[in-house]
C-alpha cells in the first residue's frame, strides 16, 4: 500500500499542482503522485513514471 502524504509542487504525469486537501500517493522510491494519475500509470507499468524504479508486485 502506497501511503497518502500532504505534497507541495506537481504531479509529473499530469503536471498539475498537488491540493492540500487532496494529498499525494507516495511510491516506494519517494516520488509524489496524485492518486488517479498514479493509478492510471499502474494499469499500464508497474514502475515510477520518473525512475522507473520496479514496483514488486508481490
């Protein structure tokens, strides 16, 4: 489970600015991600959009 943190900046896959009272979905390797856009993204690949550090999908 990909914890939800308060963020300030953007999300890289959409480049919209995080809310404060959204939050932001943290993967393993520490990047920020909205939590839509970021389920999006892992329907398609299981690693960051920026590292492409691998998610294990166990």
């Amino acid at each position: 489970m990909m914890p939800t943190v308060n963020a300030v900046g953007f999300c890289s896959i959409c480049m919209e600015e995080f809310e404060a009272e959204v939050g932001a979905k943290q993967v393993p390797c520490g990047h920020l991600f909205h939590s839509s856009c970021l389920t999006n993204w892992l329907s398609l690949r299981k690693s960051c959009p920026l590292c492409r550090f691998s998610f294990s999908t166990s």
